[in-house]
C-alpha cells in the first residue's frame, strides 16, 4: 500500500546533497473557522531533511 502525505514548504538551505524544507505541520482542526476560539487546534513548524532527487545525475 502506498500513501502520501502532502506539505507545502519553503527551502531553508542546500548543503551538498540535503534540502532543508520548512514546512508547518497541522492537526485536522486547525484549518477550522472557530479554531481561535478552540484551545484543541494544534500548528507545528518542522525542518525536513530532504535528499536532492537531482544529485545522482
């Protein structure tokens, strides 16, 4: 079985090989139009290690 998780990022860096990505992680209430009003909303920023698809070539 093959799943995806979909984030979008922002690059942070580029070192040799490894992309650094920013991405904000979010539970599934997050994006609610009540969530400044609800303590369970939850946002985390991550850095992702990422390795360059293009640096084999």
């Amino acid at each position: 079985m093959s799943e995806s998780i979909n984030h979008n990022g922002r690059i942070e860096k580029i070192e040799g090989d490894t992309i650094f990505v920013r991405i904000i992680q979010q539970s599934a209430c997050s994006g609610c139009h009540a969530k400044g009003m609800c303590s369970a909303s939850d946002q985390k920023e991550k850095i992702i290690e990422v390795n360059d698809p293009d640096s084999g070539r």
